[in-house]
C-alpha cells in the first residue's frame, strides 16, 4: 500500500465505525413504539384515548364545593356534568342512549338524511345536535322563544335547523314538545325528504332515566364509596332525578332524595301533597310562561314518564327563588371560581338549605349541570357584577332572599 493512501484507508475505517454505530442505534419504529408504550404506562394513561366526541360523555369528576361545605360543616359535592364532552351538560348520556337505542332498532340509518328531532330547551339539543353530527345524523331543534339567545346560536353553529316558537301549554299542538312530534311525522310521510324523522322524547323515554341509572347513579355511588346522606336536584323530564334515585335507593336506603324547584314549578307540590299544584296557575292568573322563573331547565306543570317513574322515591322538596338562585351563582365564582347556569345554581342553594337542616358531619351530592356561558343574556344578566369582594355575598342572606 502506498504510504501516501494510508491516511484516507485509516479515515474512512473511522468514518465506517461511526456510521455502522450510528445506524444501530436509530430508534426502529418498534423500539420507539415499545418505549412510548413504557412512557404510558408508566403515566398510568395507557389506554386513555376516548373514541370520539362520544367517548367523553360520562365519568364526570366530584367536586367538593369548599366554600358551601365550609360554611355548612357538610360534605357538598358536586357531580360536573357540564363536563360531559360533547354537549356539555348531563343531557349527553341522555342524547346518546336515545341515538343508541334508535341504532340498535333501526330506526337511525347514518348519511340516510335520518334527522332526530326534540323539543327542548336547549340542553338535550345541543347534546343531539353534536352526537347527530358524529353519528352522520341531522337534528331539528323546537324551543321556546324566551330561552337564551346563545342556545339556539349554538345550535346554529352545530348544524341544527331550530325553530323558536311562542311559549304554550302542553295542551297547544304548537307548544315545542308537540311540535317536535309533528315535524319528525311530516318528515318520514314526506317523499321529498331524505331519510326518516325520529322524536327522541326525552321525556317519555324510558332511555332517559335509565341513561342516569346506568351511568350517574353508579358513578356517584362510587364516587362516594356509599357514603352519602343525601342526593339533590333538580327536575326538567325527571330523568335525572328518578335514574340516580332507582340506582342510589335501592343500595342505600336510608338516603334522603330531595328536588330542588324553581319558582311556578308544580313539582314541588306534587312531591310534598302529591298534588300538581302551583298558586301561579290559580284560574284567572296563568301567566303567559309555562314555569314563571329566569330559570331554564328544570321545574315543570304536567306529569311526564320520567318523573313519575322516580316519584316515590323523592323524599322531599325545596322551593329555591330566582333571587336566591343568581345570589348563589356569583357566590360560587366569588368563593370557587365555578361558573355555572341556573338549575346548579338552584341545585347549590337547596343543597346548602339541606345541609343547614341535616346538621354538620352529613355528605349531600348535587349536580353542577351546565355553564355559566349558555345563560349571559338572560340568568347572568341579572346578577350582581362578580367583583372579588369575598365578604360582600352573605350565605345567610342568599339562603333568606
Ligand atoms: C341545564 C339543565 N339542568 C337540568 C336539567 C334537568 O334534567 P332532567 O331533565 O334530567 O330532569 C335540564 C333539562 O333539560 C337542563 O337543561
């Protein structure tokens, strides 16, 4: 070997074993797999990824409301419905137990122009608004004219066709649960229309209570490890309330169920005399609104399925005035940071109305339903302004307004 190629011959040698060296130790996409599977693992996440927007309804975290349970020497804790992933509220367990169930039937053929159709106040049609959208579903959303504004612009937003009608009684064919009905026949009997309509009825549906029997029930239940005294809330179809008692009375008996209702309700009435009684439907004074209150979602005049079915196992009721509800609402962001709608709000104050007549050292469970931002034209609107002075909202007074 020439003398004067030694230096190139010893140069690509080196050059040789850097490479061959480098090579082996490129990460192999196995080997990458297998480590990021060691990363998981070791995060305890593995296994973590939620199969669409359906995949992040239920298993809602229980928030120990600290301000109320401090002020009450209670345990209050709250069920975070409103972060059900896809609508935001407990009304997708209901929304999609319906599409399911409908599945499951027939009845629902996806990309067919199927459209599900509900009369609704907003929550149940935003829940199937979204999942109609995942499902390859249309929704056609029938409301009342005076709910907030920013549902139906949701709505909107979701791809739904809405129709805002005149608030009526039940017994008006134009009221929005009957129109709903109406509109999903006109559009299975019409040969111009794509796919067939489904009324999802939320509340007749035995899928409604069931959806909280099967999931918000169990879940509270453990949760809690049993250990509660008393479960809280509020009643629209009953759906919740009546899932949650079937589910949490038959394993704890001695449990204590009470609704939480709303001004012009006559839920309240028909648990207390069992009677469906409001003094503002006296003949000669029915207002123009069904349930005269800022508040939406809850509180009611008719017996429907999902209620009844739940009744005898609501132990007790508690009236909770509009006042009293937007009071409570800028407590719990003053003191918790928790920004929430009306019917948690009305859920909080009846919670924290039980825990002063139980006694300290009891455990309440309530619902924290939807968000603050789905009532800033209308409940929040009529709030106090949130200022951060902690010692200017009273509870005594709240709980007396
Ligand atoms: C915001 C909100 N909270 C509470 C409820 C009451 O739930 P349920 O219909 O299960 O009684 C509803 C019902 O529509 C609602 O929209």
């Amino acid at each position: 070997m020439p003398g004067s190629s030694r230096p190139y011959i010893i140069g690509a040698f080196i050059l040789g074993v850097i490479l061959t060296g480098a090579w082996s130790n490129r990460p192999s996409k196995s080997r990458e797999r297998k480590r990021q599977a060691e990363r998981l693992a070791e995060l305890e996440i593995n296994g973590d990824i939620k199969e669409g927007i359906e995949g992040c309804i239920g298993r809602t975290p229980l928030i120990k409301i600290k301000s109320l349970s401090d002020a009450t020497g209670c345990e209050i804790l709250a069920k975070a419905e409103f972060l059900n992933g896809a609508g935001n509220s407990p009304k997708d367990r209901v929304a999609i137990s319906i599409i399911e169930l409908a599945e499951e039937q027939g009845l629902l053929i996806p990309h067919s122009g199927d459209t599900v159709y509900e009369g609704t106040v907003g929550s149940t049609g935003i829940s199937l608004a979204a999942i109609c959208r995942a499902r390859g579903y249309k929704a056609h959303i029938c409301m009342p004219d005076d709910v907030a504004i920013e549902k139906s612009d949701l709505l909107l937003k979701l791809g739904a066709e809405v129709e805002r009608v005149r608030p009526a009684p039940i017994v008006d064919q134009k009221q929005f649960v009957n129109l709903a009905r109406t509109r999903a026949v006109e559009h299975t009997a019409d040969p111009e229309k794509k796919g067939r309509g489904l009324f999802a009825d939320q509340f007749e549906t035995d899928a409604n209570w069931r959806a909280h029997f099967t999931g918000t029930g169990p879940e509270i239940f453990n949760q809690t490890a049993g250990y509660l005294d008393a479960f809280v809330a509020g009643a629209g179809t009953g759906g919740t309330i009546s899932g949650v008692a079937l589910y949490l009375k038959q394993r704890l008996p001695y449990l204590r169920v009470v609704l939480a209702d709303p001004p012009g309700s006559g839920l309240y009435n028909r648990v207390k005399y069992g009677v469906m009684f409001d003094s503002k439907e006296r003949e000669g004074t029915r207002r123009r609104h069904q349930v005269d209150t800022v508040v939406e979602g809850i509180g009611i005049n008719r017996q429907t399925r999902n209620f009844e079915v739940g009744r005898a196992l609501i132990d007790d009721a508690i009236r909770v005035n509009d006042d009293q509800a937007k009071a409570m609402a800028r407590w719990l962001v003053e003191h918790d940071g928790i920004f929430v709608g009306s019917s948690s709000a009305v859920n909080c104050v009846a919670a924290t109305k039980l825990a002063n007549s139980l006694g300290p050292g009891h455990r309440i469970v309530t619902i924290l339903c939807d968000s603050g931002a789905r009532h800033l034209s209308k409940f929040w609107a009529n709030t106090e302004p949130v200022g951060g002075a902690e010692d200017d909202v009273d509870l005594d007074d709240i709980l007396n307004a």
